[in-house]
C-alpha cells in the first residue's frame, strides 16, 4: 500500500477527487500517518472568502448543504457542496478536531468567468480504489494525461489559480514544519512545480474583487444524489464510522457487505439464507475482477443481488442503498409501462428559493446508473427555486420526463393524540387464510375411501389389510388410502373461522384489554377487531392475546410512531376483509342482524352468562376458546370452520346445539397450513401514530386512509411483518 500523498520537501500533497468518497478516506489516511500538530498548518484549495460559510455548512453534517457564492447583481452563482464523501471538507473537519492551523489557499474567483466550463462524463475513468490500494502518486500518474485537457482543465483560470496557490504555499513553507495540501488532482503537479520557482505574491494586498456574498442552502434532491458518492448509503456508513474515530479503516466493498448482511438480517419476512449472501459475495467478486475494479458501483451491486437473492430483496436493497440518513428516502411506487423495470420515488426536505445561473469551479466524474424521473414542468417540487436542478460539477444528468400524477388525497394532519390501527397487509393475510380455511372446509371429505397403490405419497395412511393380502397372493405391493372428497355448497365467505393454535389451553382466564391500562409484557389478554363505521363497531375479529413491548420508530416522514405486535393463541373472524361499511349497509338484512357487534363482547362474564343460558352448559374464561366456538355457532348462518390442533375437543353441549339450528362445525388440520402461514396467524401486527384517523364514507377502515398507513409505514414495518 503507498502513501497517501506526494512529498516535496516539507509539503505532503494529497490529491482529491471532489465528492468521490475514497479520497475523503485518503485524506483520514494522511492525517493518520502524518499525525499533524500546533507547528504544522492545512491548507486545501478554496478561497478565504468562503471560510465562514463552510465552517457553518460543516456544523449542520451528516446533513448535505450548498454553500452558494453571488457577486452583485449579476446573474452567476458559484456552487461549494458540503458533504461528508468530498476530502477537502474533511481536511477542513479533521483541522478543526485537531486544532491545527487552516488555510485557504484558492483564488477569489468572479462566478461569471466560469460561466463556459462544462463538465462531460468519462466511462473509462480508473477506480479510486487505486488511489487506496497503490497510493496517491500511483493514481496520480494514472490519470495525469485527462487532468491536462477539457473537461478537467479549464483555462485561463486554472492556471492563475495555480499561481496564487503556489505563492500562498510558499508563504507557509518557512512558517510551518510541515504543509498538509490537500487539492483537487487537477492542480496538484502544477502547483508543486510551480513551487521549485519563486513565484510573486499575485494580489496580496486584496482583490479588486468585491466581497462576494454566500448563502448556505439545502441542496435539490438531483444535486444531493450527485453529491453522496456512487452509492449514498456508503456515505452514511463512513459518517457513523467517522464518529468511532475509524474513518482511515473504511473499505467500500467490506462495508458494503456489512450494509447488505445486515439488511438480509433484518429482512424476516424474506427469509434469506446464509447460502444466498455467500453467493452475492462470490458474483460480486466476479463481477468486480470482469471490469477490473476493486470498490463496487451502484449497478454492479444491483446486478449480483438480482442474481442471488429474490427480486423484492434486490428492490429494497436498491432502495437501501439509494438512502442516506433522514434526508433522502426511497420508496417504490410502480413499474415502467410494459417493461419489468421498477420506478421509485426519492424524496427529501424542500430546498429553499433563490433564483440564478449555477457553476463550479472543478469537475467531478461520477456515471450514475440510476435515472431520475420527474414531472414534464420543469423537475422540481414547489418552492425549489435558487439552488441548483443538477450538481454543476458533474456531467448532465438524463431525466426521464413522466406525465404529471393525478391529484392525489391530502394527508391526515398530526394530533396531538395517538391513534392505533391495525397494518392492513396483516388484515389482508387474514382475508386470504379465510379464504383458504373455507375453501378447504367446502371440500370437505366423508367417511368414504378408497384403496390405491403406493406411488410416493402416504396421503391419508397406508392400508394395511390390501396390502397383506397382496402378499398373500404372491403380488406384493403397498396401497395407501385416499378418501373421496365432497363438495359442499353450504359456505358463503362470511361464516366464522376459528383458529386455535398450539399451547391455547395453558392461557388461563384472559382478561379485557384496556389500551390505558394494559402492560405490553403482562398477563394475556381477551381483544378484538372491529370495521363498520364510528356510529356502528361491527366485530370482526375476537382474539386472546399477549402484548410485546411496542418498538419505537420514525415514518418517512420523521414524525415518531410505534409498531406492536401481538402473540395469539386463539383468534375468530368473522367476516372477509374488504367489506366497507357501504357495503354492508347494502347487504341482506339477515347478514347485517347476524353480525356481531363489538359492544356484545366488551363484558366476557355478560358473554359467557348468555351463553350458558342459551346452551345449558357452563362458560368460564378459564375455558375462554369453548365460549368463543360457541359465540361463533351463534353468529354463523351454516358453519363455523375450525381450525385446531389434533387433540381440541368440541364440547357435546356446543355440538348439539349447532345441529338443532342446522349449523355444523367443520373441523380443518393446522397441517393444511404451511408453518410460514401459521406463524403469520399466529401475530398481529399494528402500529400507534398521531395522524388523526379518516372517516371516509362514515366508514372506520376508509380504504384512502390504509393505503396512506402502508405508504407511510410501509419501510419501517417490513422488517416486523
């Protein structure tokens, strides 16, 4: 490995690339080794002009800041990012840690002479892995041949820069021990020649330049992305290992895996496999070595998820990656029409107004592999007037332009109170489970069997006596039985299913849920759903329940919210989701006078007395599933599907008082289940918020305002869902 910057006599020369992460660690490299103290001073390439704007950008890292320079009334504003990925802002950062002297040594440059310097993209330009891996000069000499032309260079300017900052150096050369520089590549070499010459003071005694005025802005969301490396959320893991004191020991590629294990980790709902990430690691690999780079790009890591891990996998990841802190956030909103190609929505703070024409004095070369869409009128949100559509450093950008959205809703308005409600895909879930449950309970099978030979499959048991007596006739060979199903017609989907899952009679006498009172760690508890609207709580679920303690996270928009979840140990539905409250007022009279309401369950005791007077045998909560089985035979128009382990025993009382009403209890397997399934059955799922709630229609589960939990929600309880 070699050093990390140039010597020339007592200057140690560090050469940059402007916002490219790898050199913001090259810098940490230098002040590692170098070790710099009160005797030695920084100096890095910016006019001292800028140094008060800059040290108040810096305050305000990890988030990104524009800081904008403006002379007059003219029209040109000279852009200086801010951002943890740049190496000059880090030299300015570690000096100031390290209270070392500071310099800034650029030229004040009027933002018009800029005005005709364009930066255009190079595909060819090496990795800045190099500059790591073989040291600065190596990388220096590498690409020393594109820093001699367009767009690199752009001349008269540079080379009076070069002038100036040479001089600045050689006033500081006989002051100081040493001379940490630390420059953009391009005026690295041309700067240490200049310094084996004397070189005249140009202007020392003050600019004819008037003092420019600098405002410090939050970027757009275009420059901002073009301003957070290749891959934004890098940044964000360099910025938290910069506060371990271990930024010199940042690798892209290892922590790029660190980023993904730990994402494959929290994707339990994926559940991703040891074998999936060691494969990413092995074709990452190859990728990395077939184009002869050592630190991944974005549409390289891309490319070896879609390969290894499952395609909603590769999505978050892709949105992941595109993260960085709370300031931008990516969500996936779509396709493009008639491709497979996934379309995502950024977004981040509102920049503030302003008004001008945008330039910079360096170019930076990043090839963004990710396009950004926006509205045909003009790309920015409202208000995003005065701070720059594009990084003006880097080459143009392609925009894919979309017709504008509908209108959309206007979201719910914070409360000061907290809301609860349960996560719409877990209702979903549900939905399809009793959908499943009572597909199942119409095919249900009669006594009927019939005998066939064995093929691979035991289905329901081998059948013993044709098999012996194929061995008795010398033709020996295994039957197996097969029952005859029956298909039934007596199910609609609104009949109750119950689920009793493993271990629902060691819960002993649950007790009513008192959301202000209830301990989330304690004892179990009797709870229920409801839907229907606010002036009539229909039942739609009636579970027993323990609590865990509650999650606290923020949403995407930064307000706070929690996520609970809940370990059920028996659950009845007793409609299918999707119903509104418009529709059930459109329904049959039958259906609606049948349906339960949430008031008839609130008291268990009033419950289980009813019950015991209607079916002449004893309710407890201490044998709270018999009451709930016989609260659904009550409720159900044919049948009541019951899903329960082998063992559960329906009591003769509730089975006899179901066939006397027609009614029947159709037992179903929890093996008829897979264990993924059951374990989702198994856990509800709800989050508490202060967004006041919508009532829609007069309906209480306004179908606007679950899709706005999911948007809002949606990331952070993907990970618990």
């Amino acid at each position: 490995m070699g050093l990390p910057y140039l010597v020339r006599g007592n200057v140690f020369a560090v050469p940059v690339l402007r916002h490219h992460l790898t050199f913001a660690v090259q810098v940490r490299r230098a002040f590692q080794q170098l070790e710099p103290e009160q005797q030695d001073v920084i100096a890095v390439t910016l006019p001292e002009s800028v140094r008060g704007p800059t040290l108040d950008a810096i305050a305000k890292l990890p988030r990104v800041s524009l800081v904008i320079s403006s002379l007059g009334r003219a029209e040109h504003r000279e852009v200086f990012a801010v951002t943890p990925a740049d190496g000059i802002v880090e030299a300015i950062r570690s000096a100031q840690e390290l209270r070392v002297p500071l310099r800034f040594v650029d030229q004040e440059v009027a933002p018009g002479h800029l005005a005709d310097h364009f930066c255009l993209g190079d595909e060819d330009w090496p990795d800045d892995a190099l500059a790591l891996e073989h040291g600065a000069e190596h990388h220096l000499n590498r690409i020393a041949e594109r820093l001699t032309h367009p767009p690199s260079r752009f001349e008269p300017v540079d080379s009076w820069r070069e002038l100036y900052i040479a001089a600045q150096l050689q006033s500081l050369v006989g002051r100081y021990q040493r001379v940490l520089f630390v420059a953009n590549a391009t005026h690295v070499q041309p700067v240490l020649e200049l310094l084996g010459h004397p070189v005249p003071l140009v202007e020392a005694e003050g600019s004819p330049l008037s003092m420019p005025q600098y405002q410090v802005r939050q970027p757009s969301l275009p420059a901002l992305l073009g301003y957070l490396d290749s891959i934004p959320r890098l940044v964000e893991a360099y910025e938290r290992q910069r506060t371990l004191r271990k930024a010199h020991e940042f690798d892209k590629r290892r922590m790029l895996l660190e980023i993904l294990h730990d994402l494959s980790e929290a994707s339990r709902d994926l559940q991703i496999s040891i074998r999936h990430y060691q494969a990413f690691v092995q074709v990452l690999t190859r990728l990395l070595e077939d184009e002869m780079r050592i630190s991944p790009e974005f549409d390289t890591v891309i490319r070896a998820c879609a390969g290894c891990f499952p395609p909603v996998f590769r999505e978050r990841s892709f949105r992941h990656l595109l993260g960085y802190f709370d300031q931008v956030r990516t969500h996936r909103i779509g396709r493009v029409h008639g491709t497979r190609e996934a379309v995502y929505s950024t977004t981040m703070a509102p920049p503030r107004t302003g008004e001008g024409v945008f330039v910079a004095r360096n170019c930076i070369q990043f090839d963004q592999v990710y396009e950004l869409v926006g509205p045909p009128e003009g790309g920015l949100p409202k208000g995003a007037i005065g701070v720059p559509t594009q990084a003006p450093d880097l080459p143009p950008g392609v925009v894919i332009e979309l017709e504008a959205p509908p209108g959309s809703s206007v979201p719910p308005r914070l409360s000061k109170d907290w809301e609860s409600s349960v996560w719409p895909p877990a209702t979903v879930f549900v939905a399809e489970m009793r959908r499943k449950a009572i597909g199942l309970a119409r095919r249900r099978s009669d006594t009927g069997a019939k005998s066939i030979e064995f093929h691979g499959s035991m289905l329901e048991g081998m059948d013993f006596r044709r098999t012996l007596r194929s061995y008795a006739n010398l033709q020996p060979r295994l039957y197996v039985k097969q029952r005859l199903p029956v298909r039934t017609s007596s199910f609609d989907q609104h009949e109750p299913v119950m689920w009793l899952f493993d271990g629902y009679e060691m819960v002993r006498s649950p007790m009513a849920w008192q959301p202000d009172t209830a301990d989330a760690d304690g004892p179990s508890y009797l709870s229920w759903y409801w839907w229907g609207s606010p002036e009539d709580l229909l039942l739609a679920e009636w579970h027993v329940m323990r609590g865990e303690a509650p999650v606290e996270l923020t949403d995407r928009s930064g307000a706070p919210f929690e996520i609970y979840r809940q370990q059920l140990y028996g659950r009845v539905t007793f409609t299918c989701a999707g119903v509104t409250a418009k529709m059930f007022r459109e329904m049959s009279n039958g259906f609606q006078a049948r349906a339960p309401r949430v008031a008839e369950v609130e008291d268990f005791e009033q419950v289980a007395s009813e019950l015991s007077d209607r079916y002449r045998m004893e309710f407890t909560s201490s044998r709270w599933w018999e009451a709930m089985l016989a609260w659904a035979v009550t409720h159900a128009e044919y049948a009541v599907v019951l899903v329960a382990p082998q063992h559960t025993v329906v009591p003769d009382g509730i089975a006899r008082h179901a066939a006397a009403e027609g009614k029947s209890i159709v037992r179903i397997s929890p093996a008829r289940f897979t264990p993924e399934e059951l374990r989702r059955l198994r856990m509800s799922a709800g989050v508490s918020h202060r967004y006041e709630q919508v009532f829609g229609d007069g309906d209480i589960n306004d179908p606007e305002y679950l899709r706005f939990l999911v948007d809002q929600f949606g990331d952070a309880m993907k990970s618990y869902w």
